[in-house]
C-alpha cells in the first residue's frame, strides 16, 4: 500500500494539508488468532464480488453484486496478539511518522495488560488515536470505562460487543479513520491560517513602515539642515556664539533620536505587544500625527483635536499607533488635497472613546459590512486589503474594546473606536 503519511516537499500549502496527514493505518488486537483473520477478511477482503440472499424471501436466488461492489476501503492492517505488542507498534509508526488512525481492541488480553489498559497507555503516548473496544463479555459497563479514560478521551473511543457483524466492523473503521483525518487536516489549517495571518500582519506594518518612511527621512532632512547650518554659521563666531550653536545642535540631535525610536517602534511593534499601560490616549495621537506630519503639511490637511479630559486608556502604545496610523492613512486616501480630520474623544461610561472623521465623500453604503473584512479594499493595487483588519482586530481581540465604522451624518467617514481606560474594564 502506498505510504500516504510520508513527508512531501515543494508543493502548495493545500497540497500538503491534503497528502501529509492520511492514514488508513489499522492496529487489530486480540489474542485469538481466527479473530484476527475475521478482521482481515471483513477489512481486507479478496474479492469485491459478494453473494448475498434476499431477506424478502427464503427462496430468492442469491444476488451477485458484481455490478454494485462493496468499496474496498484500502485499509492497512497491523495485527498484533498483546497489548504489549500494540504499545510498541504505536510508538514505532509514531516514530516513522506515520500513525494509526484508529484501532480495534479485544478487551480480554490473556496474561498481559487489558483492552482496556492498552488503550490508556496509547492514549498518553498517541491521544490522537481512536479506538474501539471488543468484547464477549459484559465484564465492564461502558459508563466504568468512560471514567477510566477520563473526559478528554470520551470523544475517541467506542464500544462493540462480540459476535460483531461484518457492517459493525466496516462502518466503525469508516467513521473512525474519516474522524482521524478530517481532525489532523483541521489541525493543520488551522496552524497555516494562524502563520497566514502572522504573515500578512508583518506585511501590512512594513507597509504602514514604508508609508512613513518618506515622513521620517523628510524631518532627518530638515535636522541636518540645521546642524550643518548652525555649525558653519558658528565656526568662525566667539565662544559665546559656538556654545549656543552646540546647544542648538544637541536639541535637534535629542530631536533626531526621538524621531528614529519612533520610526523603531513602528517597524518593530511585536517587540513591545504585550507592554500594556495607563496613559492618556493623546500621547499615541500626537506620535502618529508627528510621523505624518510632513504629508499632512504637504497636501495641507487640517487636524482637529477635541479630547476631553481625563482621556486615560489601558492600552498598548505601539498598538494605537499602528491603529491611528492606519486610520489616517485611509482618511488621506478619502480626500483631496486641504481636506480636514477631525479626532474627538471622550469618556463614555468606563471606556474612552474616540470618533476619527474625515471630510471625504463617505464609505459607499454597499461597502460598510465589508471594510474590515482582510483583502477587502477599494484602492486596487495601492491597497492590501489588510489595515482595518488589522485595526480590527488590534482593538477587539487584543484590547477588548469595539472599532466600529459609519457615514458622518454632516459627510464623510467617521470610525469610533472604544476602549478600556483601566485593567479591570479590559473585556
């Protein structure tokens, strides 16, 4: 049978989710060895041609189903005769990477460990296993057996009492090795979709870092410019003239060092996720608007600030700059050149919210369900759809507030974002 559970290399994610993870890898254990061959017989058998009679009528001839085979299902068996002997089959296929999806377990295991106690074992070294438990004898009730394995394994394991039928047999090992793989593939989307989001937020702040870039090395530019100039003015002057100039010149170098930790800050804002504090919501305000403040200048944006006192918040700093960065820029995106952006904030029962309105044409009506939906964007190539997603999830997930968006009633886009001003309110 061909190794479906082996290691695949260079191929899409959705390839590997689907190849990596299959098993139809059976262990059998029971200690009689015609048993055994009944499991092989109804799991493994010869011929897809199967002759049955009617139970309409005992005179019926039998029904060759030859046209209508029964699904060779394909299963790899290990037959093993101890619970011993299964213990070290597990941990061999776990070893080679290549694990049972389920296994049939006769509870009654002459000399050695029970069903029973093989599968408590399995289960602390493979709790991924399913297994079901096979008996002639009512010699454990199933409830006794639950509390045994304990509430985290009720859900993989099952309890069948002998003579079994071949459907009993074929049914349980569909379900049980469907069940197995459906749950590794879940296990592994779920872990490449969280190292996708991962991804994409790394990409959406090198974006935010470029979009500043230009911001930051035009206030580098205009302190240089008045270092050099300070410093060639002053080089021929008195002693007087050069100390002021040196004073001067370390101001705008403080200025300079201010404005790269900030730059630093933002392109490395996992650095600092989870520094939580108390501090006035102004201070992440003023930070993103004085990374901005060469292109707010340029296009000769207006910026209105109206936050009432106290505007303490418990917040990650780094975060809200992202956040207010974020805003800003699609409200830059919004509006023509002298456009105006208004930030109004104020404490509404325990959090403090605040209302980001531009004065561009609105969010299109069509589109507000949408906005903070990842990839979602209304600015083609220019947009990666992933900011307010970002935003979104920065507030409410990481902050336990609300962001929420709307049309001004007087025009425009207006986002109101609401967050948490102590610890103890932080949802």
């Amino acid at each position: 049978m061909k190794n479906t559970a082996s290691a695949v290399v260079e191929q899409p994610a959705a390839t590997k989710i689907a190849q990596l993870v299959e098993s139809h890898r059976i262990l059998i254990v029971d200690d009689e060895m015609g048993i055994l061959d009944a499991y092989k017989d109804i799991l493994n058998p010869k011929t897809n041609v199967t002759s049955i009679k009617s139970s309409r009528s005992k005179n019926a001839p039998p029904m060759n189903l030859a046209t209508t085979p029964i699904l060779n299902d394909l299963f790899e068996l290990t037959m093993v005769p101890s619970g011993e002997e299964a213990l070290a089959q597990v941990k061999k296929a776990n070893k080679e990477g290549r694990p049972f999806a389920m296994g049939f377990f006769d509870v009654l295991l002459g000399d050695g460990i029970d069903g029973i106690e093989t599968v408590k074992k399995i289960h602390e070294t493979d709790p991924h296993m399913y297994a079901v438990l096979v008996t002639a004898y009512q010699d454990r009730h199933v409830d006794s057996i639950n509390q045994i394995f304990g509430e985290n394994f009720q859900d993989r394991w099952d309890y069948l009492n002998k003579p079994f039928t071949q459907g009993e047999i074929r049914q349980k090992a569909r379900s049980m090795v469907s069940m197995w793989n459906l749950r590794k593939k879940e296990e592994m989307l779920r872990s490449y979709l969280e190292e996708l989001k991962r991804h994409l937020s790394e990409n959406e702040k090198m974006l935010m870092v470029a979009a500043v870039a230009r911001n930051v090395g035009h206030e580098f530019g205009n302190i240089l410019l008045q270092i050099m100039g300070r410093a060639d003015l002053s080089k021929d002057g008195t002693q007087v003239e050069m100390k002021k100039a040196l004073e001067t010149i370390l101001i705008a170098t403080e200025h300079a060092s201010k404005v790269l930790d900030r730059f630093k800050s933002l392109a490395k804002p996992t650095e600092s996720s989870q520094n939580f504090s108390t501090f006035p919501i102004i201070e992440p305000l003023d930070e993103t608007l004085s990374l901005m403040e060469h292109e707010l200048r340029r296009r000769q944006i207006k910026i209105i600030k109206s936050i009432s006192e106290p505007s303490l918040v418990f917040a990650n700093k780094s975060s809200l700059v992202q956040v207010f960065m974020n805003l800003t820029i699609n409200a830059l995106h919004a509006m023509d050149d002298k456009g105006q952006i208004e930030f109004a904030g104020k404490v509404v029962n325990k959090n403090f919210e605040l209302r980001v309105r531009d004065s561009g044409k609105g969010i299109p009506p069509e589109n507000l369900d949408f906005i903070f939906s990842p990839f979602f964007t209304t600015k083609g190539d220019k947009g990666t759809g992933l900011g307010l997603a970002i935003c979104k999830e920065i507030i409410e997930i990481s902050h336990g507030g609300k962001l929420i968006a709307q049309n001004h009633l007087k025009g425009g886009a207006e986002f109101i974002i609401s967050i948490p001003t102590s610890k103890e309110d932080q949802g």
